[in-house]
C-alpha cells in the first residue's frame, strides 16, 4: 500500500519537486478515527475503508465514466426536486456504515429525514448511515478498485449494511445489476426504463441515455460544445 506525501522541506530545488511515497504492510488495519486522520493528512487522496479496516485507494475515472455519472446525477437531482424529501450525495461524500466500512457510492440517496436527524458535526465528516439507494459505474476493466469484482464486494457491503436499493451500472455490457434489500441481484440488460420500484415513486432511468452519455452523438450543436 502505498500514499504518495510531500518532502520535508529541503534547500535544494530538485528535492521540492519530487513526491516521496509512504508505504506500510498490506495487512495493516486501521480503525475509522484512524482513517479519517489519514484522509484530511491526504486531502488529494481518494481513500475508503474496509469494515476490517483495510485501506483502499481509489483512482479516478476516465472521461466516459465521468460524463454518465454526471448525466445520473443530474436526474436523481431532478426526481429528488420534484419529490421532495431526499438528499442526493455524489461520490466525493464517503459514508461510515454500520459495520465500520467507510465507502463512497458513486451516487446515493438518502431520505431527508435520516439526514436531517444528524448532527453538523456527523454530516460534516463521514456521515454514519448507509444510504437508501446506492449507484456504483463499473470501468471497463475488472482490475481494481473500480472493476466489477470489486464493485459487487461493495454493493454487498451497502445491502449488509442496511441499503434499501443498489445498482450496479455496466456500460461495457449494456446491462444493470439490481440489488434488493436483500437477497441475490438480479441482472436487467433490456434497453427499458430502470424502474426503482415504490419505495423510490417515479424514479425511473433512461439507461440508453446514460450508456450514451459522453458519445459524440450526445453533444448538442447549440451549445457550441
């Protein structure tokens, strides 16, 4: 595992250039304190933390991948508008689930009233819920932290934890992973609406809109874009 930290200050020009890497074992765990010190000494990391405290470093996405999360967070904030009742968090919020994890879903919506119920100081750090409904955007690989494989660990961990709704988003496959509740996902290639059911009334997904998102094909003329 590996942190990447500023040099101690140094006369030489060279040595103010260069990032010094901060290693430690693999088997190392840290409690949640612990992470969240780590995270606000690193501010430029993207860090989460296992419920066993492993620490697991993000990378960003690719541009595809950050044009269809924009595109679905723009339609869960415009549900969440006209429903009313519903906060819509985005990936750079992390969250202390119950079990001690600290993850970052893509995109999560939690009803107003659980997030009203906390504290200043709890929404200002890592709020300590698992959201109602949870989004995560496979990469096209299945390497890393943002490959399936790892994806499905965490959408486990979110309905464990209490998660009303998951989606698993595909793009690569053109299909959904539907995480209930509980029990199995269930998998929906069709092309049709992604329906999240009464618990979430009216909200519903163009998936071919946001498999397109980030084409040429949606860029609008008018925009000069």
């Amino acid at each position: 595992m590996t942190l990447v930290t500023s040099p101690a200050t140094s006369s030489s020009s060279a040595a103010m250039d260069v990032l010094a890497p901060l290693r430690w074992p693999d088997d190392l765990r840290f409690t949640p304190e612990q992470f969240e010190r780590i995270c606000s000494a690193n501010p430029e990391s993207v860090l989460e933390l296992s419920a066993d405290g492993e620490l697991i470093t993000m990378t960003p996405t690719g541009g595809d991948t950050s044009v269809r999360n924009s595109r679905l967070l723009m339609r869960l904030l415009v549900w969440a508008d006209q429903q009313g009742g519903w906060t819509v968090l985005d990936s750079s919020g992390g969250f202390r689930l119950p079990d001690g994890a600290i993850l970052s879903p893509d995109a999560a919506l939690v009803r107003l009233e659980r997030w009203q119920a906390l504290t200043a100081e709890q929404r200002h750090g890592f709020p300590p819920l698992c959201p109602d409904l949870v989004v995560e955007l496979a990469s096209p690989s299945d390497e890393g932290s943002r490959g399936v494989s790892a994806l499905r660990r965490k959408m486990a961990a979110y309905q464990a934890n209490g998660a009303r709704l998951g989606w698993l988003l595909l793009p690569d496959e053109r299909a959904v992973e539907i995480w209930p509740a509980s029990g199995d996902p269930q998998r929906q290639e069709q092309a049709t609406p992604l329906e999240a059911g009464p618990e979430f009334p009216g909200l519903r997904l163009d998936l071919e809109e946001i498999w397109a998102a980030g084409s040429a094909s949606q860029v609008n003329p008018s925009l000069g874009c």
